[in-house]
C-alpha cells in the first residue's frame, strides 16, 4: 500500500512508542513505525481507527509498534570483561557477605543470550549445588518465546565474545542448545524497565542492563536505573553499557576500573564520601567562577595582570550544575566554551557529545567522539585524567570506541 499517511497517525504512534519504552526521539525509527502502521492499514483498517486505538497506551497496535522498535542486538557473553568481573570479584564479595543464594537479572534481554550467559556464570563460579537464580526480562514477547527455546544459530556466537564457561552444546552443523543446567535456573518475563519489578521477583546480586539506555531520554534513563538499584540487594552490583551514563548513580559507588560501568549499592550505614581530588574540584565551583578576575585598584602606570581563564574543571562543573537545573542550552553553551578553551581536555568532550547525543545531535556528538579517541590514543591508558572524577585515558577511548563502534552494530 503506497500513498501519504496521515501525519497525525505517525506522531501519535510516536508518541506511544515513547512513553512506553522512554526511547528519545530520534532512537524510534520512522521507517519501522511507518511500516507497522502500513501494514495495519493493509488489512482494511482506517487512519482514524489506529487513531482510535491509540488512545489507549496498552492496546494491541501500541504492542505491534513496540515490537517493531526494539532493538535486539545480543549474542553470548557479550562485554566478556563484565562477566570475568563477576567470576573474579562480584561473587567472593558475595559469599563473604553471607550470601546462601546468587541471584541474577538480564534487565533487557532480548532473544535471551545475556541471561543464559549470566547464569552459567555464576553456575561456573559457585561450589556445585550451590543456588543460583537468573531472570530474563523484556518488553517483546516474541523475543521471550525465543528465549525459552533455548536454541540459538551462528549469529548468537561471535569471535569477539569467547565462550567463557560451559553454556551449550552443538546439535547441529548450525545450531547450538543451551545445557540443561543452566536452563533450569533461568527464567524469562515480560517487564519494561520503566515499571517497577513486581516483588514477586525478589532482590538480586546482580544486574545487567547493558545497551539499552543509551535510547533513553536523560529522564526514562535516570527513572530506570532508580528502578534497576531498588531491586538490588546491599552490596549487589549493576552493569551497565559503555556510554549509558558518565557518572555514578545515585546510593551507588563505582567497582572495578571505570571503563567497566560496574556500580555497586551501597549497604545500610555506608556512605560514598568523595576523594580530596572531588572535594576540592566541587570547593572550586562558582561564584568564584568569573573570566575576569576583580583585581584591587592599582595606581597607574602599573600594568594590570591579563586574566586568567578558569581551570577546565570549573567550567565542567559549572555545565553540570545547569544540566541538573534542566538547563541544557546553558550547559551547551558552557561546554561549548569549554572545548574551544581546552581542546585536550577529554572530560568536557565527552560531556558535550553526550550532550548532543541525548539531544538528538547524534552527527553533532560523532566527531567530538572521534576527537575524543584520538586525544585519549595519545595518552599512557592509565595516566588520570584531571576532572570532577579523575578517570584513566583508556575509560575515555573505551567510551569513544563503545559510542563509535554503536552504529556498526545497529
């Protein structure tokens, strides 16, 4: 069926797509919204009937357009580096907290390769017998059926994820099967990350959302990861994607090296004190923030000092501040300062290409990443980076690479 849509139809289908999943803008394709609503109206049905449905945010034509967004981009142990974390470090923390069960969540599953990965895992790590417990969630129902089969081809298996622990076995030139052990401790639902987990799921020691909230707008990212660290137990870690977010979450502290996106909950009674570094980057904020500095008179003809730009960490800290007032074009503009003051400084390009990316500047935000690899390149992986959290170069290239090497995968 060919000819123009009604635009109403289309920006209210966008719309629901939105609330529902809390994707920005310019992360819901038109063409796959276009093409489920096309196909729609190839069955007899008119622009004012979808419209109609759409009214109500849960009916079957909002399910059918969820469906045709999502994306599902997975394969096994994919981001090896957070499950050798887990093995090597997340459990023995674990069991020295007195843990008699390990209990796991693929938050955003898929076709379900992430929580059957997870749950071998832990299965691999644990003395044999000890409980382990993995649920798998997602939005997409159809991708869930999938999952319980349990049978996956070659496109689940990539050189670039080795095979960590024992997982499935081959029963075809093609086709591999998920081992009977870890099958049975994994578990698959329906849930959206903007909606809390029914407490019929219980707590968990870990968590992986991974590649998903880079679609979120700033306030369904924030909304979610508030959601995903209520369901943690103390101490438990969550894992999250390369670029999803540049600083530690709320009643989280940071595990691991930084490139890791490994965060973990805070126990009763502890607290996340800030380094001296931190402390004295945040004593330096504004007001004592001026570009010209107020000099005491001076009687001529003494020369009066030239003024002195402020340090690139005020700057930042400044844009941060705005972007917590919700001020984003103020915060642009100061970190659009800050670059042409400070090229090299790595923080403040990735502040602003984040920037542009959760504004929908997607071609603005690549060449700031681009730039941002290369500088990092230059400089030894583990040389710190001076900003409001002193960093390693190489969490700098590992964001810029992780952001770049996105759309190849897309």
């Amino acid at each position: 069926m060919s000819g123009e849509l009604d635009p109403r139809l289309l920006t209210r289908a966008r719309e629901v797509v939105a609330a529902i999943t809390g994707f920005r803008d310019d992360a819901i394709s038109a063409e796959a919204v276009e093409r489920a609503v096309r196909a729609e109206l190839s069955r007899g049905r008119s622009s004012g009937d979808l419209l109609g449905e759409l009214i109500h945010p849960m009916s079957p034509l909002a399910t059918t357009l969820v469906r045709a967004v999502l994306v599902g981009e997975t394969y096994f142990f994919r981001q090896p580096e957070h499950f050798r974390f887990i093995a090597s470090e997340g459990v023995p923390a674990a069991l020295r907290r007195g843990a008699l069960a390990l209990r796991g969540w693929s938050a955003g599953c898929a076709t379900g390769e992430e929580a059957y990965s997870l749950a071998a895992c832990l299965q691999a790590s644990l003395p044999h017998g000890f409980p382990v417990e993995v649920l798998g969630t997602d939005l997409h129902e159809a991708s869930l059926e999938t999952a319980r089969r349990a049978t996956y081809g070659t496109w689940s298996r990539r050189e670039s994820a080795p095979k960590l622990f024992p997982l499935y076995v081959e029963t075809g030139e093609r086709q591999v099967t998920i081992l009977p052990v870890v099958r049975r401790v994994t578990t698959f639902a329906q849930a959206n990350l903007l909606a809390p987990l029914p407490e019929r799921f219980g707590r968990f020691d870990f968590i992986l959302c991974r590649n998903v909230l880079t679609y979120f707008t700033p306030a369904a990212r924030d909304a979610a990861i508030s959601l995903l660290s209520r369901t943690l137990n103390p101490g438990g870690l969550l894992f999250l994607g390369a670029v999803e977010v540049d600083r530690v979450p709320p009643g989280m502290v940071r595990e691991g090296p930084p490139e890791l996106q490994a965060f973990r909950l805070l126990g009763p009674g502890e607290s996340a004190a800030p380094s001296p570094r931190a402390r004295a980057a945040v004593g330096a904020r504004a007001p004592a923030l001026a570009l010209r500095p107020i000099s005491p008179p001076v009687p001529a003809p003494v020369r009066v000092a030239a003024a002195v730009p402020p340090v690139p960490s005020r700057l930042h800290l400044t844009a941060l501040e705005r972007i917590e007032e919700g001020d984003e074009v103020g915060a642009t503009a100061v970190l659009e300062a800050l670059v042409r003051q400070s090229p090299d400084y790595l923080p403040g390009l990735l502040e602003l290409a984040l920037l542009r990316e959760r504004s929908g500047a997607r071609e603005a935000a690549v060449p700031l990443m681009r730039a941002l690899r290369s500088r990092a390149e230059r400089l030894p992986p583990d040389q710190l980076v001076d900003g409001p959290e002193a960093l390693p170069a190489r969490f700098y290239q590992a964001s810029a690479d992780a952001y770049l090497n996105q759309g190849t995968l897309e």
